[in-house]
C-alpha cells in the first residue's frame, strides 16, 4: 500500500477530513499547524495512504524539527498534549508506522515520538515507551448541578462560592490587553516553576490562527490581577491549554471561578467534554487538582522511534540549567530565553 505525503495546511481536503474523524483534536487543524510553523518555523507533514485527488480517508500528522542543538526529528506534534493517529484499522496504522520507520532510517532523524491517546498503539509497532504523562478529561453529559455537585467539596466548590463573594471580576477575550494580562500572570507563574516561557510570539499566532476558538479568561480582585486561563474550543471539545496565577491571591478562588465559568459556558453551548489536559506524572498538586473536578484520569503515553533515543535537548535542559537561575531571572529574561530555546524543544 503506497503513502503519500501532504502539506495538512495547505491541502484542501484537510479540513473536511478533520470534520468527518471522530478522533479529531484541535492539534490536528491548519491553524494549530500554522502557528507551530510561524512561531518555530517547524514543518507540518502529513502521511496518508489517500492518493491524490481522492477524498482522505486516514492522516498522521508531525512536525519536522530540523535544530541544530537537539538534531532532526518528527513529532506529532510539538508543544501539544496528544495528536492520535487520524486511521480507520490497525492495519492502516501499521502501514503508516512501518513506512515512517523506513523513512527515518534513511533521513537519519534521530527519533520519530508520536502521543497517541490510545495506549495500544504500542503494542503493534517497534516504537518504545518515552515519556508517561497523565490526562484528564470532564465529561460534560450530566446536568450542570450534577457537574457542580462532583466537584470536591472543600476545594472546588466552596472556593467558587468565595470567589463569587469577594467580587471577582471576570473578562474573556482575544484581545491584545486581555493578551498582556495573561502574559504578565504567565511569566510569573513559570518563575514559580522555575522554567522558561513560550515566547509571546506563540501566543499571538495562536489567536491570529484559530480566531474565535480561542479564549483568554482572566479574573481581577479591585483591578488587581488574580488568574487567567488559556482555552480553545473544538468541535464537541473545550481544551484547556493553558493556566497561570498570582499565588498571594491563590485563596481567593480565581482559577476555581475560571474553570467554572468555562464549564458553565461548554455546558450552554453543549459540547461534549472539557479537556484537562497532561500532568507530569510526577507533579502530584497539578493531578490532584484535576482529579477535585471530577474528572477521569488516564495514562498518556508517548512513544519513540528508536526507544534508544530517550533524550531530548528539554530534558538534558533541565539537568544543566539549574532551576534556581530560572527562579530568580527577571521577565525579560525568561522571554528571552524562551524566544531562545523552545524552537529546539519542540
């Protein structure tokens, strides 16, 4: 069986075959793509086994990361919690897989990963175990109340009810200002973690490409910024991409009255599921905070292409650069470090 290899953003028929498969996610459409490519200047490609001129029927998509640190690779895909191979069987699948093997044996990439939700695409090829996250996901099919009621008691419910009493106000947008405040509260939140941030570049991208999907929601006490949620919308799907906070108002309940909000608003314009996102398996107050909404926990498993290359310029990062420096590194400097290396962490 042949396989072809396509531009999925510039392919006419990538749209109407992303509609019609169930497995569909927002990292799969033109706009996710295209500001993946104008942000990291990564390369989409899709490979199907759809001749040209002929509807699609099947697509696995990646990014070609060409970096002279980390080395050439394919991901499906960079910077996005899951990308599931778009198949209709397990043969079409293993058709893919073994064409991809061949091809990366003869372009010398170092590995191909790919981050399928499904946990059994690992049994049917030479791909190893990578890197294990978990993956949360609310189910949005019972009543609102029923939703609410699920939630834990003390931390979810009861900090909603306070967030309402203190007065929070709360505003979501697209716009630039909306953008700023977001970035402010993120920069001091991956201080907090000790990390780097995705320059704002990505961010700008993501709402010049998928327009109305996105959403930034931001809750303020007395004008003071609390929290701010990134979100994007999709078919029957609300994913929740990214999230940031002061933490001298963490009492307060402002991420608490965000998440509410985006829920209540999922539920009214009836869409299927709220998408959690990945935890680091590792980061035990990120998954318990999940788990307080109810929602249902799985195991996220990325898989590589040789399994003998298992490290990535991210992960040698975090070893060599010592979190204290990211810790105490001004703003400027942790944008300016993210506009340095996130194109080679992808």
């Amino acid at each position: 069986m042949p396989v072809y290899q396509i531009d999925p953003t510039r392919d006419e028929r990538w749209d109407d075959f992303l509609q019609k498969h169930t497995d569909a996610s927002i990292f799969h459409t033109r706009g996710w793509l295209e500001a993946l490519r104008k942000t990291y200047d990564y390369k989409p490609i899709a490979f199907t086994t759809s001749p040209p001129g002929s509807p699609l029927t099947n697509g696995f998509t990646f990014c070609g990361i060409n970096s002279w640190l980390s080395g050439s690779r394919l991901v499906s895909l960079p910077f996005s919690d899951h990308c599931t191979p778009l198949v209709q069987s397990p043969d079409e699948l293993t058709v893919l897989l073994a064409y991809l093997q061949e091809k990366r044996d003869a372009e010398k990439w170092s590995y191909i990963e790919i981050r399928p939700t499904d946990s059994g695409v690992a049994c049917r090829t030479g791909f190893g175990r990578s890197k294990v996250f978990l993956f949360h996901k609310l189910d949005l099919s019972p009543c609102l109340d029923d939703i609410f009621q699920n939630f834990h008691r003390d931390c979810v419910r009861r900090k909603i009810q306070r967030a309402v009493r203190e007065g929070l106000v709360y505003e979501e947008g697209r716009s630039a200002g909306l953008l700023s405040m977001f970035y402010q509260l993120f920069l001091m939140t991956r201080r907090r973690h000790g990390l780097p941030a995705q320059p704002v570049a990505w961010f700008q991208n993501l709402i010049t490409s998928l327009g109305e999907r996105v959403k930034i929601r931001v809750a303020l006490k007395n004008g003071q910024l609390v929290a701010s949620i990134f979100t994007i919308r999709y078919k029957g799907a609300l994913v929740y991409k990214y999230g940031c906070s002061d933490q001298r108002f963490s009492n307060l309940g402002g991420t608490q009255l965000l998440f509410w909000r985006s829920i209540q608003e999922a539920k009214e314009d009836r869409l299927r599921e709220f998408d959690l996102g990945r935890s680091d398996s590792d980061d035990s107050g990120l998954i318990t905070f999940k788990d307080r909404w109810g929602a249902t926990r799985t195991e996220l498993v990325y898989l590589r292409y040789p399994t003998r290359y298992s490290h990535s310029v991210s992960e040698r990062g975090q070893a060599l650069i010592s979190k204290y420096v990211w810790s105490h590194a001004p703003s400027f400097m942790l944008a300016a470090a993210g506009r340095a290396l996130y194109r080679h962490m992808g």
